[in-house]
C-alpha cells in the first residue's frame, strides 16, 4: 500500500487542510469536518504507530531532495507515542467539545465567532508535524505555530482574565521562540546544518555550538514550563475553555519536551553540558515537589490542575541526569518517561475536562463549594477519582508502570536520590486528589446544587473513558516497551556508548 | 501610561548582559570560513534552473517550512477575526469619504502596485522577489485603499473574503499531494512541471498573504475610530 | 573586523536590549517592541553568520530562515496588538496587572 509509505506527510497535512476547508465554509459545518479529521487523524496515527513496530523507524524525505537540502521527518516509535497520544485525547477532547459548546446558529456562530474549530484543526496539524519533524529550523516554525494556536484557543473565551492570561503566554512564547532561533543560529554557524541526524554526526565540542544548544534548550524548558519558567502557565491553562485546558496541558507542554528529549538524547554528542543534565534532574524535582505544594492550596479547581501539570512536567526531566549511566538504565527511563507522558496525558487531560464540566454545571469552580459532588454528579466525581488513581500513582495504572521504571532506573544507576524523588511526588499528589475528592465526598450542606442538563453522554463519559484509560495503563506497556525498542532512530548516537 | 523606572532594575539588567557576552563569545569563536550550504545550494539550485538561490530554498528545497510558515499567517489571521468585537468583517469604510486627492492618488497608485505585485511573483524564480514581497505590496495597497475612504465592492463579502485568505495554503496543499499522487513524496514536483507549479502556488500566495496583511491591520478598527454611519 | 562580524554583534546588543525590554518595561506596547527586538537581533545573527566566507555570495540558507522569521513574527506582532487593543476596551489598562495594587475579585 503506497499510501502507508506518507503517513508521516499525511498526519500533517489532513488536520491543515481541514482547518483551512473548516474556515472556508463556516461555523455550522465545521464541528463536522473537525469530528471527521480528528478520527481520520487518529487513525493516522495508530496506523503509523504500527508500522513503527513492524517495520522500523522511517526517516520521510519532504520534496525528495532529503537533508542536507530538504527536510526530513522522522517517524519512529518515540514519535508514534506521542501521536498517538494526540490522536486519542484530541478525538476526545473534539467530541467533549461538541457537546460542550452550543451548536452554531445562524446568529450566534459560537466560540471565538465560530472559529474554535478552525484553531483547534492547526493546533492538531501544528502538534503533529512538531512530534515527526527531524530538522531543527522546522522545530521553530512548529513551535510558533503550537504557541500561536495555543494562544489563539486561550483568548477564544470573554473577559479580561483569558485575554491577560493568553498575553502573558504569548510573551513568553516569543521569548522562547526567539531564544530557540538564536539557538539555530549559531548551531547552523558552528556545524552549517539544520537536519539532526547530521547534527548528530557532525557537532564537534566548539563554543558556539555547545552555546546554540544550550540556548536552544532554556528556550525549550521555558516552554515546557519547568521551574522556575512556570510562571505563564496556571493563568494560561486556568483560563482557557475546559477542551482548550485539556490539550493545553495534556499535549502542548509534551511537544516542546519532546524537541529536549531528541536534542539531549539523540542530537547532543556525549560530555556537552554534563552538568547540565544534572541541572534538569534538580530542576525536575524543584517542579515536582513546588507544583505540588502549590496544587495543594489553591481554591479553584482548575488551578489546581494546572498546578498538578507543573508538578507532573518535572517526572519529565528525572531521565536526563540518568541518562549517562549505562546498561539498562537509559531503556528503562525512557519507557518510563514515555509513559508518564502518556499516561498524565489522558488523566490530565480527563481531569480538565470533568472541571469544565463542574464549571457548566454548577456555576463556579470554587473546591470548597463543589462539596457533595459525589452524590449529585457522581460521574464527574468519578473521573477525578480515576484520574488521580494515575497522579498518585497506584496500581494498575499509567502512573504507577512509569514511578516503577523510574524508581527502577534510578537504583540501578546507583542514584537513588531520584527514586525518593519520585516517591514523595506520589505522596504530594495523593495529598492535592485526596483534599479534593475530599470535599466531593462531604455533606453539601445548603450549597446549591447543579444546574442544566449538558449532553451528559459526551461531556461526561468521554472523560471518564480518557481517565480510565490511564488508569489501565499498566496493560499497555508490553505494546509501549515494543514501540520503544523499535526504535528512536538515532538514540545512541548521543548517550549509550 | 509607563512609569520610568528610577533605578535599572538589577536582575534582568545582568541577565541581558549575560546573554550579551555569551552570544558575542560564541560568534567569535566561530571561524571566518563558512562551512554552511551555499555550495550544494548552489549545484542544485543550477541542476533545477532556479538562478535565485533563495527561492530554490524557500519553495523547493525546505518548502515544507513555507508551507507551516503560511499557515501560521492564515493562523494569526483567523485568530484577529475571531477576536473581533463584533462578529462581522469590514462593515464600512474606515475613514470617511474619499477626496480628490486621495482619490487620484489611489487611481494612479493601485493599479502600480498590482503590476508591480505581479512583476515581483514573476522575476522571484532569478532575482530578488517573490510571493511575500509581492503579497506585502498587495496588502499596502488594499490598506491604502481602505484608509481612503473607499468602500468595499458588493462582492467582496464575506465568503470571497475567507476564500481568498485559504486559498494560498489550500493550493499550496494540493500541489503537494498531486506530487505524491504522482509518484513521489510529500511536495516532490514533477520534474517537467516544477517551474509553472511554483509559479501557481507562488500567485496564490501572494493574493492569500495580501488579503492576510488587510485584514490584519484592518480588523481591529472599531467603533470609536472616527467611523460614518 | 569584517561587516559579518559587526552584524553579528549588532544582532546580539539588539537581542540583548530586547529580552531587557520584555522582562522590565510594564506597557504592552513597550513589551511589543522590545519582542521586535529579539526578533531583529535574531535575524541580523542569522545574516551575519551567512555572510562569512569572503567569497561572492552569502549563503541563501540564513537569507531564507530570515524570510520565514520575519513572516512568523509580522504575524505574531498582529496578533499581539490585536489583543493588547481588545485588552483595552475590555479593561481599559495597557499593563497587564493594573497600576495600584488590588485584591482581585475572585
């Protein structure tokens, strides 16, 4: 089949196009084509997970002429997680979001006048083409264009506070865009390429190329949100319409993790910046006991998930400082880092959504009012339970399988200090879920119960499924472990020597 | 409006200063001999017929980065539509009436800038010039245009309007999937066919990125701004 | 010190007063500009280091990744304004925060 050979071209070209059709012909048709791409485009993306397990990592010569010239992608198993993971919670999140804004008439055409389904198409396009893109100037455009749509979908909603937040963002979006372009520059000055591969290849211990990447990833770490360059973010992922959250949080902050992840392990010849990667180690347990300390005393929901995800992303960076050591250690934490992406990505993702629904449906999001919510709107309840099964990291879930292998990474590299890291960022977690569930659970009182009727059957069970879906994990990281070994398709020109 | 701060505030003064050396240490350390692409930019930009080197770049070699490129324009387009006040395009003119002079400057001016528009698209593929250069003259010119008082033609609604600004990615795309459906991969022209396929998507291109740039400035005209009727 | 050198170093004095300006100045317009800044520095690295070799032509790589940034940015820096404007005649404040101190409604 010819067509399974552009499966890597496809995934970035089927979301652009439809968000550009979608445009073109308005509000009313255009949740339509959005549901119908996202489900082309989720099958996409299983398609080309499997053919990175059964035929290997696949490098996509764009315009034939191949790097140096042209750009490749780069399709391998780390990449096909992460689509992956975008296919399945933003067909999601596009059907939540149907049910979850009022259908477009001819006088109120909906969110942001009708045009939430053209951004959230790029947002889709933008994310795909920034997982499969091996080329380090691409990376910037891929970057502008996820940080555009993501500031795009978090203005959509009223008021000043979106607006302020969607600011901020973008301020510090092009800070770190243009950081990262520096980066480039004097890369492309030291080593006069731009495709990774060659990088790889071709990096010598110079100056100016050690000061691109370095450049290149403190812009990255700002945009993923990783203490202390967090400070955009709870405003920004508060603010936003609940799908809005969801991606934000479960998918956006992944992307630019994931340019770090092929830069450190695959692009970085081994002894740059050494201590560096001790650095992000530290900085990822800053996050992760800081986010959490802040999750635990926040008044309203949504902020504290939006603190949760700063925790979360700091799991992200326990590989690097473990990434030296040899043997098995390097394997192990990469499975684990892919799925604590994966599986915080669902729960997260679940637990924006089942906010947004408690800000629907009873009126605020205050934690303290939302007292009795297990009895009045039991799935709602449910859905956080669930996903925090996967934050607190109890078995059988995703969050669980990934603490395991990094606890396990950690002491057979003989740093056993990660591993108390990651324990305590479990107890921390079940601290923040278990105060929420907490009032869930308690006695109302005369507190106001829930108003209106939303489309239960897709605003509220999509979530539960996303959470029980993390919550599960554990069974799917056989199929995981296969699409890890099946390549990243140039680890090991960086680290494992 | 901003205060003047009375004293520099330290932190972000040293960390611009930091940034400062460290960037200036690094360029110096580079050798002044380039080790860059130019050479095999140059061998296969010959091997195409493409005489200036950066259109060969820009719509050939790492097209693909014009293509996410030109969508984030159209992105950052449809975003100012959707954050409009109020839900309709281009109601009115922006200023009042168009006066004599303005009129014949206009009369004299558009049609200059189109053919020069047009010029620019065409001379890209061997001397300086292109699509963006050749939008951005469009859209002055359509700015120009509104800003003098003339008012927008029956039938430039609002579906001529979103046509036009999707037009250019959405023929962009469709040049690039004819290339697979014609046995290459993504954006892989037909050897015979590359330099007219350029130029259509250049065109189009260049209507997309003009109406884009109108817009763009156009849009947030509100209300207050000194508007007839 | 060739012209390449001196771009270079422009670009990053320019870089360097830009993130200066994003960090301090508390008008949004002023914040604007300072991004316009990065961004001038940026792309005036990128020539310079294109510029190098003594031989006739500068290399078109940089010349086309300065194109494409200047294109990415036009269109953030519209965007930005857009919503600095609808800031405004939501809030009436060019700054992000207001100017004295207030317990925000929750």
């Amino acid at each position: 089949m010819s067509l399974a050979l552009h499966l890597p071209a496809l995934l970035v070209v089927v979301p652009l196009a439809a968000a550009a059709v979608a445009f073109v012909v308005g509000p009313r048709a255009a949740s339509w084509i959005a549901l119908v791409t996202g489900a082309l485009t989720a099958a996409l993306a299983a398609a080309m997970a499997w053919l990175a397990v059964t035929t290997g990592p696949v490098s996509y010569a764009i315009g034939g002429w191949g790097a140096p010239l042209g750009i490749n992608l780069i399709a391998d198993g780390t990449a096909a997680v992460f689509l992956v993971l975008v296919g399945v919670v933003g067909l999601a999140v596009t059907v939540f979001a149907t049910g979850y804004f009022r259908p477009a008439t001819a006088d109120d055409p909906g969110p942001g006048h009708g045009m939430f389904w053209t951004l959230w198409l790029f947002m889709w396009a933008s994310l795909n083409a920034l997982f499969l893109t091996g080329d380090v100037f691409n990376v910037y455009v891929c970057l502008e264009l996820v940080g555009l749509s993501a500031v795009a979908l978090v203005t959509i909603s009223e008021g000043a506070e979106p607006l302020r937040a969607g600011m901020r963002y973008m301020f510090a979006s092009i800070f770190g865009a243009m950081t990262y372009l520096l980066g480039v520059a004097l890369l492309y000055g030291a080593a006069g390429r731009l495709d990774m591969r060659q990088l790889a290849e071709s990096l010598d211990h110079s100056v100016a190329a050690q000061t691109g990447l370095a450049l290149m990833i403190a812009a990255l770490l700002l945009k993923t949100a990783l203490v202390p360059l967090h400070f955009w973010l709870p405003s920004a992922h508060a603010a936003a319409p609940a799908p809005v959250s969801a991606v934000l949080s479960a998918l956006v902050v992944k992307g630019s993790f994931f340019v770090v992840l092929r830069l450190l392990l695959d692009v970085m010849p081994p002894g740059y910046l050494g201590d560096a990667r001790v650095l992000l180690g530290v900085l990822g347990g800053a996050a992760i006991v800081w986010g959490s300390l802040q999750a635990l005393f926040q008044q309203r929901l949504k902020l504290m998930v939006a603190y949760s995800t700063v925790a979360q992303v700091g799991y992200l960076f326990i590989i690097f400082p473990l990434a030296a050591a040899g043997g098995t250690v390097l394997p192990t934490a990469l499975l684990g880092t892919l799925v604590h992406a994966t599986s915080h990505g669902l729960a997260k993702a679940a637990m924006f959504l089942a906010a947004g629904m408690a800000l629907k449906r009873y009126g605020h999001d205050r934690i303290a009012d939302l007292a009795g919510a297990a009895r009045r709107t039991p799935v709602l309840a449910a859905t956080f339970a669930l996903a925090g099964v996967t934050m607190m990291g109890l078995p059988p879930s995703g969050g669980f399988a990934a603490k395991w292998l990094l606890v396990g990474a950690s002491l057979e590299a003989g740093q056993w200090w990660w591993a108390l890291v990651v324990v305590v960022g479990g107890l921390l977690a079940a601290a923040y879920m278990f105060r929420v569930l907490a009032h869930f659970i308690a006695d109302p009182g005369d507190r106001p119960g829930p108003v209106g009727n939303l489309k239960p059957l897709r605003t509220e069970w999509v979530p539960l499924g996303l959470a029980a879906c993390a919550s599960l994990l554990l069974f799917a990281v056989p199929l995981l472990t296969r699409l890890v070994e099946s390549g990243t398709a140039m680890v090991g020109a960086g680290v494992i020597p | 409006m901003s205060r003047p701060s009375r004293t520099l505030p330290a932190l972000p003064g040293i960390v611009s200063l930091a940034v400062f050396v460290v960037i200036v240490r690094a360029v110096l350390s580079i050798p002044p001999t380039g080790q860059g692409l130019a050479t095999q930019v140059s061998q296969a930009a010959d091997s195409i017929g493409f005489k200036n080197r950066v259109t060969a770049v820009l719509l050939d070699f790492r097209g693909y980065d014009t293509l996410l490129e030109v969508a984030v324009l159209m992105l950052a387009t449809v975003t100012v539509l959707s954050l409009r006040e109020e839900p309709c395009v281009l109601r009115r003119p922006i200023s009042r009436r168009a006066t004599a002079v303005l009129a014949t400057l206009n009369k004299g001016l558009v049609p200059l800038a189109v053919i020069a528009a047009v010029h620019l698209v065409w001379i890209g593929a061997s001397q300086p010039g292109g699509a963006f250069q050749a939008g951005a003259v469009l859209g002055a010119a359509s700015i120009l245009l509104a800003l003098s008082g003339f008012a927008r033609p029956r039938w430039v609604g609002r579906g001529a309007m979103r046509a036009t600004l999707a037009v250019g990615v959405l023929t962009f795309l469709a040049i690039s999937l004819l290339a697979i459906y014609a046995g290459g991969d993504l954006l892989q022209y037909p050897d015979g066919a590359r330099k007219t396929l350029i130029l259509v998507i250049e065109l189009l291109l260049t209507l997309s990125i003009g109406v884009s740039l109108a817009i763009l400035f156009l849009s947030s005209a509100s209300a207050e701004d000194g508007v007839d009727r | 010190m060739s012209p390449a050198i001196i771009y270079s170093i422009a670009g990053a004095a320019l870089f360097a007063v830009g993130a200066y300006g994003l960090l301090v100045r508390q008008h949004l317009l002023h914040k604007v500009i300072a991004s316009n800044f990065l961004g001038s520095g940026v792309f005036l690295v990128l020539i310079g280091l294109g510029r190098r070799s003594d031989g006739p032509s500068s290399d078109p790589v940089p010349q086309a990744m300065v194109l494409t940034g200047i294109v990415v940015t036009v269109a953030l820096t519209a965007l930005a304004l857009a919503l600095i404007k609808r800031y405004y005649s939501a809030t009436g404040l060019t700054t992000m925060e207001p100017p004295e101190p207030e317990e925000g409604a929750r």
